[in-house]
C-alpha cells in the first residue's frame, strides 16, 4: 500500500485552486491564517493527538524516499529556490537538508527533519506531474494539497498548522518565521483550502459576510 502511494503521489493535485492573487484572494487568505497563527497560544493539549498521528506516517514515508536518494543535514538553508532544490536532486541523486529551527515540542529533532525531507521531495520534486512545485505561497499551498490526499485524518488539522499556518505566519511576519506551535486554527476548512468561517468566495476572492 505504501509502494503505491508513494509511486502515485507526484499525481495528486487539486489543480483548481479555490482563489486566485490579488488583495482579496490569496493575499487576504494568508493574512487570517497567519495572523490566527501568530494569535494561536504555544502549545495546545487539544492538538497533540494530530501532531502525534504525523509521526508514523514521516517515518514510512521517509523510508520511501531515502531508498532513492541521499539525504545530506546541514546547517543552513542550502537552495535559494525550488529550482535549485530540483537540480540537486536530478543531477547529484542528494538533497540537502536543513537542521536549522528543528526545535518542537512534539516531534524529536529526527522526525522534525525527516518531515522537511518528505514534504520537499514529494512536493517540490516530485509534484504536479513531475514538475514540482516552488517554495513562494502558492507553491506551499500547492504543496499542502498534494501532502493532503495521503495525510492520514486524524493528522490533517495539525498538517494545516504545520504548513499552511507557519508559512502564512512567515509572510505576514516579515519573512521571518514565526515561533513553533503546537495548535489548531479553527475557522478554516482543512480540505478546502481558501474557504473561511465568515467569508463566501465571489469570483475566487474572499467576501466578508
């Protein structure tokens, strides 16, 4: 079963994104995302099941891909985009991987790393039919949708957090990132990315009821 996702990830795509950019599209989605994140207490008890569901997941998934490629920890940031990223990985068989900010209150420095492996190789790699997607908003956002269709249930809340809340946080907070939490961002619909408690979508931008 785990053979079979993982050959067929790369074609899981809701390519029909639910906005488009401008102020009231995606600009105005990561804003209330990332300012409930950065609004969002630290740790909360209620969402440790899901983060704790993540875990055995990044591990069989890791497996899948550290059997392809190499997998190199560093302590920086080594691409400067997803382009970058993709070269290494089609020309040297490698990725670099980053150890930096690795410190959470529920996965091991480990496990927090072998996620980061997965989510770039899966996603920025390997997704949208081989053509990958890049490291700006709507590739995260991309990258999410594809993470989404084999993330086990129990884990999609705290998947959201994880990627959707934290680089929406990045963006509103200055191209910094923001502290690692363990929550729930309540007011967003996990499956259907760009819909809001208390917005319609009009158009594919958000309209404030």
């Amino acid at each position: 079963m785990m053979k079979l996702i993982f050959e067929q990830w790369k074609n899981f795509l809701n390519e029909s994104l639910m906005l488009k950019s401008g102020q009231d599209g995606w600009e105005l989605y990561g804003k209330l995302v990332g300012q409930a994140y950065l609004d969002a207490p630290k740790f909360e008890e209620r969402a440790l099941p899901s983060f704790e569901a993540m875990i055995p997941f990044t591990q069989k998934m890791y497996k899948r891909v550290s059997g392809k490629i190499d997998i190199e920890p560093v302590d920086y940031h080594a691409y400067a985009d997803a382009g970058e990223l993709r070269k290494d990985i089609k020309t040297n068989k490698r990725m670099k991987v980053a150890t930096t900010d690795s410190e959470h209150d529920v996965f091991d420095m480990d496990t927090n790393i072998k996620f980061r492996v997965i989510h770039d190789y899966l996603t920025h790699y390997t997704g949208i039919k081989s053509r990958g997607t890049e490291f700006d908003f709507i590739g995260e956002i991309q990258s999410y949708n594809i993470h989404l269709k084999t993330t086990p249930p129990k884990a999609v809340p705290a998947f959201f957090t994880e990627v959707v809340g934290q680089v929406s946080a990045y963006y509103l907070n200055g191209n910094k990132f923001a502290e690692q939490k363990i929550c729930l961002l309540d007011g967003f619909d996990y499956y259907k990315i760009g819909k809001v408690d208390g917005y319609d979508i009009v158009n594919k931008q958000l309209v404030k009821l």
